[in-house]
C-alpha cells in the first residue's frame, strides 16, 4: 500500500511539475502565462463566453488569480466584455477577440501535441482505462476533501 501511495504522488508531481514547466515555456512565446492558458482554453470551447465566476471554477484558480487573468488578457486585445459596464464586470460575459481565438488555436495545437506525446506507448484502451480511474481517483479525493470541509 505504501509504495502505491509513494508512486501515485510522485507520479502526480512529477506530471503537474512537467506540465507547468511547458506551458510556461511554450506560453513565453505567445506571451501568455499558465492561468492565461486555462482561461483561454475554456474561452475558447464556450463561443458565448463564460463569466469570470465561471472561470474561477473552470479554471480551479482563485478570484485574484481570474482577475489578473482577464486584465491582462484584455490589455493583450485578447478577450472583450460582453458588457462593459465596470459594476457588471464580475457577471458579464467575457468573450475571445479574433486575435485571441487565434491565440487559442495556436495554444490548442500545442496542448494537442503535449498529450500526444504524453501518451506515447499507450493504446487507446490504456488510454482510456487510464483517464477513467484518474477521474474516479479526483473524484473521490475531491469528495473526502469536501467531507473535512477543505475544498
């Protein structure tokens, strides 16, 4: 049981370390950070928008970390407000520009190779079982979390 629990957290480390060290150096060249990554992927896959709320539990970052986000993405020109109204912000719909849709597209192709490579030696099967018991074990972690009240 021991050496399970030791190869699960350091294999989860290792994979988020990596994952962190790629997407800040492959954002550098697009000039985007980490939590600019997560808010234009989800951006992207929502063409209505989606609030800065929404974001915060997308993107599972903190409300500051969201704020900062949007600001610099939209000093970049890289999302808009839906409404644009300064006491509406927090509940209005933010939106890609086209130069950000483009940036996403760009970032997207790069995600796509990631986990490509990632799964190298995989089969789809694996792949699938894989992604399966990741996702019960998150959900699981994040329900005894919940239980001692510290999601």
């Amino acid at each position: 049981m021991l050496k399970r629990f030791e190869i699960f957290i350091l294999s989860i480390h290792q994979i988020y370390r990596c994952i962190q060290k790629i997407k800040s150096q492959e954002m550098i060249a697009l000039g985007l950070k980490g939590t600019h990554v997560m808010c234009l992927f989800h951006l992207n896959q929502k063409e209505e928008g989606l609030t800065s709320a929404e974001l915060v539990i997308l993107c599972l970052e903190d409300k500051a970390a969201i704020s900062r986000a949007i600001r610099d993405l939209s000093q970049k020109g890289l999302l808009t407000f839906a409404d644009s109204s300064p006491q509406k912000r927090y509940r209005a719909k933010l939106k890609l520009t086209l130069e950000g849709r483009r940036i996403a597209d760009k970032m997207l192709v790069l995600i796509e190779d990631m986990v490509t490579k990632g799964g190298l030696g995989l089969t789809e099967e694996e792949r699938s079982i894989f992604y399966k018991a990741l996702d019960t074990i998150s959900h699981n972690l994040n329900n005894l979390c919940l239980q001692k009240g510290e999601a």
